[in-house]
C-alpha cells in the first residue's frame, strides 16, 4: 500500500475546508474495529474520517519505520518482521476506503483519491528507496543461508529483498529522486484514468423512448432498464447501462438493429473527447512507465512487469498469445461465416434486409445460431438461474464439497449499502474461517466489471482472519421481481468466488504472502478453476432450478447447456488476445515512441494488424481509452487470464482424472495451493499439485482451438 509522511496537526483539508477534522477519540479507524473479524464499522465511517486516518496512518508508520533504522544490528526480527508489524493504521484505512471508494464512490470520495494518490506513493517511496533500511535489508539477504529460517520467513526475506530492488533501492540519488516525480505523477494519472471511466460510463448509457425498441429483452430486463432511467429522473424511458467490455449483454437479445448499433457505438466511443476524455492520460502513462523501467534498468515496461511474473518476459508472453491468436481468429471467421449465412438465409426468407456482419450484430446471430445448433436458448436457460439460489446451492455448495466450508448469513453487522449481504464461512469442524461481503448489484457510482478484494487481511502475525468482499454488477431488478442470470454471469460469480476462496483459506504468517499476494498470472488461477466446477454435473444440477416451481433444468436442456459451452470459443478468444495483444504493444515500446493523444487510436490498430489479429467484427474486448485493466492494476498483465486457464485446465483435467468434486481433491488442492498464499513461488507450488510442468493441450481441448504447425512445436 502506497503513502506519504505529513504532518498531521498542519494539515488543511481543501474537501471540508468549513469542517472540524474528527479527534482521535471519534474516528473510527484509529482503533481496530470492536466488530467481529475486525469488519470495518460502516455505520460510523464518515467521508471525514478518511484523510486523518490516512495523515495520522502514515506519520506513524513513517515513526516505526525510523525505529526500526535505529535497532541497532539488523536481524530478522527487528528489520523484516518489524516492517510486516508497521503502518497497521494506514492499512485499516486504505483497504476500508480503496473498497468503498471502488464499490460506492461519492463526489467527497473521488476528491479524497484525487488527493492521496500521489501522497500515498511518495511515502511508499520514501520508505522503499530509503538507503539505510536498504542496507539493513540487504545484509539479511545475503546472510540469508546462515539465518536458520524457516521456508516461510526465508521467502518473506526474500520478497522483501525484491520488492525493494524492484522500487529503485539500489539507484543512485539522482535517479530516485526522477523515480519519486514518475511515481507520483504515476499516480495521480491512473487515479483520473479510473474516475474518468466511471463517468463516462454514466454518461454514455443509452436512453431508450419506445418500448417496442427493447423487444427481445426479458420483462426483468426491461423492468431493471425502467428503474434505471427513473433513478435518473427519466421516468417513463428506459435506460441501457454500459459494462466496462467494448461488446455489451443486451445485444444478444435485442431485436432492433439500429438499437444495437447505437449501443455499441456508445460503448466504444467511451473516453475518446470530451470532459472525461482518456488518451491525454494513457499517453502520458504509457510514456511515464516506459521511462520508470529504463531508470530501473529495463528496456520497456513489460519487461519491468513480467520480471516479477511467472511468464517472466515478454518473449514468453508473445509467444502463447502468439500461438493462441491465429489458431483463435481462425475460428472465429469460421463461425463468422456460419452467421453470415444465417444472415443472407433470412434475408432470401424476406425477413431482414440483406447486409454484412458487423459488431453489434456478432451476439444477436452467434445466439440464433447456437440455437439451431443445440436447441435452446439464453431465455429458456434464464428462469433456472436466480441469484440466490446460485449462490447458496451452487457457489457455496461446491465449497462444501471441495472444502467443506459452511456459510451463515449475518444480518446483524452493519453494511456500507442496503445490497450488501454479508455471510460468516465455518471448516467443517465449526471452526471460524473468516468473513464474505457479497456486493452483487450494478449502480452508477460503483466501478464496472467483478472483483474480490480485502477488507482485513489474513495474517497469523496478528491473530487476523480475512474478510474478503465480491463484487459484481448485475443489474437490479424492480423490488419484487427475480433476479435471474445468465449463464456467463453465473460463471463470473463462481469466477469472483475463487478469488474469495483464495483469500477465505489462506493460513499463513505473513500479511505480505497472504491469499491473493501473487503474481497476476497466478492469481487468477484459483478463480478459473473455481468457475469450471459451476459446469460438473452435480454442481449444475443442484442449483439449475426453475425459480417459481423448484423443478430440476430437464436433464436433456442441461446436457445441451453443457454442449454449448465451447461454442463461439473462436470469438471470445480472440476478442481476448487482441485486447491482450494491445495491452502488450502499449508497454513494449519505449518513451520515444509513445504517440501522442490523437495517435492513440491509430496506434492500437497498428497493433493489431502487426499482430493480425484486425479483424472487424472482433473488436478487442476492451478498446485503449477505456483499457482498466491496461492502465490500471494488470499493466502488461492482462495476459494472465489466458495463462492461468492454461493452469486451470490442467487442473481440471487432474480433478477429473482423480474423481472430480471430492472432499480428498478439494483438501489437497486446499493444502498446496489455496492455503498457501506465496509461501513459495507459483510455479513450484502449481507443480507439486499437479506433478509436472503445465500443458497447454487441455487449454486448447476445451478451445476447441488448433495451433498451426510451426506455432505447436
């Protein structure tokens, strides 16, 4: 967590310049919560509260920090752990605020990150580049054989020892003081890139006059989009929100072509012009992180990034994704042609006017077309999958099988909005694991996408057990209503709950090794194999449940559910590698070459063609301007989806070469990889579990995908 020294008696706050700051006494954060796991107390957390905590947060860790400079001879105790026992108030307030401000953001909120952002780094980095504790560190490191460790305490040492090359600790002078400027303009940069893109989601979601326009849609759907413009002030309309993805869920659905159109104009118009325009900032980012890796000794900054990954270098990322991608758009335009010929079908019938595939229309056929080809669709699938009923008979009974988690619902802690469940997760022996925040509805002031993240963090050092919160964005139904899913937003929760597993089960000492601390390559491993589970046959068929009659999906409806899942694979995975490919191109190329705002468009597409992947009803998943992932948290990673389902569906093919959803396969994927945050590295703990080095061959299997010949040697 990144943060600044200040002095916390001088400080003037521009956000609440007519408010009395809260004393110590009042403000919530400067004592560990009194509630159970330490959950943050939401009902008396105010927006004042935040900067205190943060200025008094850093000034005291800032003070154990120095203490820990005057030990006398460093030892593992007094250098190391002691730096794992530092800035436990900073953490209490940035995870409670990182949190709330991603999930249910405010005008005073977005100030707030507006200004710590760049504070927050310049403490980082004036403990990270501070040579003396460097110094300290370093002996350790290099005595570290003669240390007698255990492997847990040798691995934090040697994280440690990284982490702070890796921040510019063996720099000269000069070059950490242009690190500090880079870092912290760095900062405030990503900062603005992420609030510009809630906005302009806001801003772009397309009103809609007629009712007749919206045919194809659900009575639910249609029911959510009237809330939506209601709570806009538009009653009597019907508004189509934007997810954070370039291809959006209604036009699957909607009949009305120049509907769609305008949706998926509105979708990749985002961020391009305007008050919340992006290619300012992701020119300056992209020009700023290459410089940051050439002061750090690296050609560009995917080789800074991929250092600290399993991939490891950009060769290696190059090379998968440029295995996957011509193997992938192969596919796709062979399914392109498949819904091309439906296209010209129905306009010989006279049912449509004749004319060529486009984006928008990709959905709406490749639906009818899988329609035909397995005879059911999204609406008969629909009815099966009410929310509740997902999670606690398909996403918490797979936990209990594979681990044998219980979940209890807690009505009796206080939340920060009235759409927050929270759950209390037991072992099998009644045992206390932790706490689940379930944050599932989409609103205007929460962030796109699906996430997991922690509110405390596992830690045997202090006696922590986690609380972790999952995040989605489904749109809410009117009150009364069902909120019934579809079947790729049944997966991204089984998705989001591996990531809260992962966090759930880890056991070990260090914060710093604990749940999620590891690569992003690795990271979302736990989550893709948690989301192949949902399709085991005993899993669907426990929650796939007609919400009004409780009758079981009919065995043959199942089985075509089942049969359809690698349909339309040469789509998703090349909307994938392109995105992947772009995000790769932006952090592969030095300052000098990072065009300008006006070029940025130009530059993705040059991207594209040079990786052949430009092929036009195949947008990328995300587009530059509105790339989150990019130039946010996975810069140069967004390659790691792809990684880990190689590791995945390894793992899957292991589950169900040993029995599938078992008690014994859950407990040793528990033991050596769950459980184990980085005690160890990645690579060594996926290999013990799985017995060799990771195949590609069940990746491409599910794909339904063939590498070229001079790709598959």
């Amino acid at each position: 967590m990144k943060s600044l020294l200040f002095i916390f008696s001088l400080v003037t706050y521009s956000y609440a310049a007519n408010a009395q700051a809260p004393q110590p006494a009042e403000n919530p954060f400067f004592q560990p919560s009194s509630l159970p796991y330490q959950l943050p107390p939401f009902d008396k957390i105010r927006d004042a509260d935040f900067l205190p905590a943060y200025e008094a947060g850093m000034a005291g860790q800032r003070k154990e920090v120095d203490a820990i400079l005057q030990a006398g001879e460093p030892t593992f105790e007094n250098t190391i752990v002691a730096l794992e026992r530092s800035g436990r108030l900073l953490n209490r307030v940035s995870r409670a605020f990182y949190n709330l401000n991603a999930s249910n953001t405010n005008d005073e909120r977005q100030k707030i990150d507006t200004e710590m952002a760049p504070k927050l780094t310049a403490h980082q980095d004036e403990i990270s580049l501070d040579a003396v504790l460097f110094a300290r560190i370093d002996a350790l490191y290099r005595q570290r054989e003669k240390l007698g460790l255990d492997a847990e305490s040798a691995q934090l040492l040697s994280r440690y020892y990284q982490q702070f090359v890796r921040s510019g600790a063996r720099l000269p002078e000069a070059d950490k003081a242009a690190l500090k400027e880079i870092n912290k303009t760095l900062a405030s940069l990503t900062t603005k890139f992420s609030q510009n893109l809630l906005k302009e989601v806001k801003e772009k979601a397309v009103v809609v006059d007629a009712l007749s326009d919206l045919d194809g849609l659900s009575p639910e759907q249609i029911g959510a989009a009237a809330e939506a413009a209601k709570e806009r002030g538009l009653a009597g309309k019907w508004l189509i929100t934007l997810q954070n993805t370039t291809i959006q869920p209604p036009l699957e659905q909607l009949k009305n072509r120049a509907l769609r159109e305008r949706i998926y104009r509105a979708s990749i118009a985002r961020n391009i012009g305007g008050e919340f325009d992006t290619t300012e900032l992701v020119s300056q980012i992209a020009e700023l992180r290459a410089r940051q890796a050439k002061l750090l000794g690296y050609p560009d900054y995917a080789a800074y990034s991929l250092a600290d990954e399993s991939a490891g270098t950009p060769a290696a990322v190059n090379k998968i994704l440029g295995q996957l991608g011509p193997a992938a758009l192969l596919k796709a335009r062979s399914e392109a042609a498949d819904i091309q010929k439906l296209i010209d079908d129905q306009a010989k019938a006279g049912n449509t006017e004749p004319f060529r595939l486009q984006p928008w229309d990709w959905a709406f056929y490749a639906q009818q077309a899988r329609k035909a080809r397995f005879d059911f669709d999204e609406a008969q699938v629909k009815p099966y999958f009410e929310l509740n009923r997902v999670l606690q008979d398909g996403v918490f009974y797979a936990a209990r099988e594979l681990y044998g988690l219980t979940f209890k619902e807690r009505k009796d802690l206080p939340v920060y909005h009235p759409d927050v469940r929270v759950f209390e997760v037991f072992n099998e022996d009644g045992s206390q694991l932790g706490l689940l925040l379930r944050d599932d509805f989409k609103r205007d002031n929460k962030e796109g996408g699906a996430w997991m993240e922690f509110f405390v963090d596992q830690a045997g050092l202090f006696g922590q057990k986690p609380v972790v919160t999952n995040n989605l964005n489904i749109p809410k139904p009117p009150e009364g209503q069902p909120v019934l899913m579809t079947f790729d937003e049944v997966e991204t929760m089984f998705h989001e709950f591996g990531h809260a597993l992962h966090g759930l089960l880890s056991n070990v000492k260090y914060p710093l090794l604990a749940g999620t601390n590891v690569p992003s390559d690795f990271v979302e491993y736990p989550s893709q194999i948690n989301e192949m589970f949902l399709r085991e046959p005993a899993a669907l068929a426990n929650f796939a449940k007609h919400y009004r009659t409780g009758e079981a999906m009919p065995k043959a409806l199942l089985e075509k559910v089942l049969a359809a899942q690698t349909y339309g694979q040469g789509y998703a995975t090349s909307e994938y590698v392109a995105a992947a490919m772009v995000d790769q191109a932006w952090h592969q190329i030095p300052a000098a070459e990072v065009p300008p705002a006006s070029g940025v468009m130009a530059f993705e597409e040059a991207a594209l063609r040079k990786n052949g992947m430009d092929y036009a009803p195949v947008p990328p998943r995300y587009h530059t301007p509105y790339f989150a992932h990019s130039f946010g948290g996975y810069a140069a990673a967004y390659y790691a989806y792809i990684w880990a389902e190689v590791l995945a569906r390894d793992t899957g093919e292991w589950f169900h070469k040993n029995g599938g959803i078992t008690r014994a396969n859950g407990d040793r994927f528990r033991a050596l990889v769950l459980s184990r945050g980085r005690t160890a590295e990645p690579g060594a703990m996926f290999e013990e579990f799985y017995g060799q080095a990771p195949d590609i061959r069940p990746l491409l299997e599910y794909r339904g995908l063939t590498l070229p010949a001079a790709s598959a040697k």
